[in-house]
C-alpha cells in the first residue's frame, strides 16, 4: 500500500474534524423531548457522512474521495441561500479540496488498492 499524500491527508483530517466537530456541537443541543427539533437527525448524518469519507480516505477508498466531493458541492448549495461570503468560502473549498483529491499524486493513490479488471 503507498503512502498517503500530504494534501490527501489533509483533507481527510478536515474532513474528519469538521464531521466530529460537527456532530459534537449539534448533539449538545440535543433535547429527548423533541428529537426533531431544528432537523438534528439529518444534521448529524450530514456530519457522520464527513467522518466516513474522511475514515475512507485514509484507507485509500475510491469511492470516499467522490463522497467528499458530493459532500462539499453539498454545502456550496446550501451556502448559495446563504451570504455571498459563505458561498465563496465554500467553493474555494471545493476547488482546492477537488484539486486535492483528483491531482496525479492522489488518483495514483488512489488507484493503488483497486482491483484489477478481468
């Protein structure tokens, strides 16, 4: 198995942290009484996502860099209703994390652990 590249790793870090983070700080809020309140079930699988595709990365899965992209391209929608400052911090994610991901050195990785066709 190769080695991990440094931006892979970077971005699965941040992709780690921001779902932990996330799950984290919207559990605390959390209230047995009204469980659906302010759509914490589908916030905390928006964040458990991002903590499997950064797991997933680590581990050289293909298919976790595609989710970290549809999770990212996710939230630049979200942040489109959002203010322009948001939607820009959020697509300069997105094209760092895209380049990040799909550069040589990362599909070389990548394709390190697939199978081969037969």
């Amino acid at each position: 198995m190769k080695k991990c590249p440094p931006p892979v790793l970077l971005v699965a870090i941040l992709y780690l942290a921001t779902g932990a983070i996330g799950l984290v700080s919207h559990l605390i809020h959390f209230k047995p009484q009204r469980p659906f309140d302010d759509s914490i079930v589908w916030i905390s699988l928006v964040s458990l996502v991002a903590i499997v595709s950064g797991a997933y990365i680590l581990r050289a899965g293909n298919w976790a860099r595609w989710l970290a992209m549809a999770w990212i391209a996710f939230h630049v929608v979200l942040s489109a209703f959002h203010s322009r400052s948001e939607l820009l911090v959020h697509s300069l994610l997105c094209v760092a994390i895209a380049y990040f991901l799909f550069n040589l050195r990362a599909n070389q990785y990548f394709r390190a652990t697939e199978k081969p066709a037969t």
